[in-house]
C-alpha cells in the first residue's frame, strides 16, 4: 500500500495516525505542498482533487480525502462507534473539521511556517482566520468541557481527525492554553496506546 | 422530527431530497440564514457550529452536518453502497463536497442571490471564488464524462450531495452548459423517481 504523503500535512497525518493505531503497513511517497507543478502528472489519475493524501491500496484502486480514508480503515475497528446515533455524531465532528476547523488551522499554519513566505497572507485575511481558528477551538473547548473525547467514551476517527491540526495549532500563532478542555483532550489523545506523533 | 431549515440553503435542500426519496415525515422550521443574531439561542445546545441544516430526531437527540445527518439516514439503505471500496468512493465525494464545492458554489451564490448586498463580496474573493468553483466544476465533467453516477452505477448520498449546489450554480454566475457532462448528470439525477426540487 502506497501513502503519497507529506510530513507535515495535518491531513496526511490523521491517516499515518490511524495507520499506526491498526497497526497496517505501507509505503510513503512525499510529495511537496509549495510547489506544486506536478501534481497532475503525479496524481491525476488517482485523485480528482490532485491533493494529499492520496492512498493506493495493494490492488492499485486509490482513494483520497483524509477523512475516507479514515472511514475506510476505520469501518469494522474499535475507532468507529457500533451505535447508529454515535456513529452519525463521529461523521458530524468529520464534516465539521473539513469544513470549519481545517481551513482556518491548516491554512493559517502553512502560510505561517511552511509556505516560505510567511507574508503571503494579507492583513485582512489573516484577521479572519485567526479569528476563525478562536471560535472552532471555542467550539472544542464546550464540547470538551464535560466529555474525554468527541463522541462516545472512546477514542475515535472523529479525535484522530481533529487531533491532527489543533495539536498543532501554535504553529498558527493559536495559544491552546485558552481553551483547557482542548489542552487536556490533546493530552489525552496523545496519550492513547499506539499513538505516533507528526514527525514519526 | 424537526428539521431547522432554510428553503434556499444547498445544505438543508440534501436533508429534504434524501428524506423525500426515503418517504421519512418530518416537520420544518424555517431559520434566517441572513440575520444570524438568534442562532445561539435557537441552536446552541443542538448544533456546536450554530448552522443549518440541524435536525432533531424523534427521541429530541440533535444532529448536525449536511453530510453526517444524509450518512445517519442513508445508513442500510440503497443511497449507501454495499461494496466498501464503493462506500469509501462516496465519503471521498462527500467530504469533497464540503471542502471544496460548497465554500466555492454556495459562498458566491449566497452574496450574489441571497445576502440581499450582492456588492457585498470584494473583486480579488469574488475572483477567487469565481475560479475555484470552475475548477470544481471541471473536476466533476472530468469525473462524469465516462459514468452515469459519481460512484458506481446508482445514486447515492453522494450525488444527492453533490447535486444541491452543483444544480444552482447559475444563481453564483456560473454556466453549467460549458461542462456538458455535468450537465447531463443534473438531469439524470432530477429524473430518478422520489425526485423534490429545492423549493418544494
């Protein structure tokens, strides 16, 4: 199996996370997330939105989107809630990182420390992220308050996903020391048996 | 069942379209997607990112998540393939569906048609938009050009996904004629029996 993959990606993470937790071999292929001429050439005919991480699986089909892949491994494993409800909460915290949490963590993070050109993001711009990535780890630290992780009393796809980026939150200018619940939940999952860190 | 809705929203039109297909009943109140000053109030303790669609079932459990609340119902039903590569080719679809289509498509169309300020959106965003949701909707001719379907050869949470701002993108500026195979899809889709359109 083959993870065209990049070393700090929090997307390409989460599936090296749960890889880890399974216990499942594979292979890695870094690609590069600056510069990115290549990416048609190199994942065209694998993935239609030509990103990281693009999964290819013994049998040569590929898949992509962090969070299917996670869902793929994930199905039949202890890190998917066997209740319906509990499930459909797991998919709720997944949409809601791909659609809120990822685009302001993430894209804040890679102009800030790895774009190489960390005034590449405007004054206004920057504001609105910044702003953004307050109210989602808000929205964490809420729910966290009186739970030990998203759903459910386990670990699951939906704390692998979320863990990737904020863990890595201070690398977007985020202090997580504001929101103790989140800080504490970090912890928690980092604590986890099988858990690898980003730069494993 | 209660579903807090918008009749515009692309996002409670899926909830609508996959209920209607499945015969479920439920009951709608209408949310302003405009003045956004009650939300706390309406949907705090049902929705931790305070947007619609949010749906609470019978037994008063919340749900959340366009996608999550299509995954809930869909779940054992014919809108879900039984094949788990094909199911993983669904979550890959509709997790692209909220990172990528819906904050290029819904986002221009809501300025444009809906916020009541269509200048509202500043030229280099509009511009920005205006290209990432080409970009989105070449993806799809690219993808639709050999299949029927986006995933196997049925509908799918994915296609009715998909299909909620795919099929108002004229109202963003956007003209689907120029991806012939998109197209084509659209019809398809709107011709399956237990088809609603969004203002039903």
């Amino acid at each position: 199996m083959l993870l065209y993959d990049s070393p700090v990606s929090g997307n390409c993470y989460k599936v090296r996370l749960l890889l880890a937790h399974l216990g499942i071999p594979y292979e890695r292929r870094t690609v590069d997330v600056v510069d990115r001429s290549n990416r048609r050439e190199l994942l065209g005919e694998l993935n239609p939105s030509l990103r990281v991480p693009t999964l290819v699986l013994d049998d040569g089909r590929p898949l992509g989107e962090s969070n299917a892949i996670l869902c793929y491994f994930g199905e039949g494993t202890l890190f998917v809630p066997a209740d319906k409800y509990e499930r459909a909460q797991m998919f709720q915290w997944l949409f809601y990182e791909q659609y809120e949490l990822e685009p302001a963590l993430a894209v804040l993070r890679f102009w800030d420390t790895y774009s190489g050109r960390p005034d590449g993001l405007s004054g206004e711009r920057r504001e609105e992220l910044t702003k953004a990535g307050h109210r989602v780890l808000a929205t964490l630290d809420r729910h966290l308050r009186d739970r030990e992780f998203l759903v459910g009393d386990g670990l699951t796809l939906a704390d692998i996903s979320l863990y990737a980026y904020t863990h890595v939150a201070h690398e977007g200018g985020w202090d997580v020391d504001g929101y103790p619940a989140v800080r504490t939940w970090l912890n928690r999952v980092a604590a986890e048996p099988g858990h690898v860190p980003i730069d494993a």
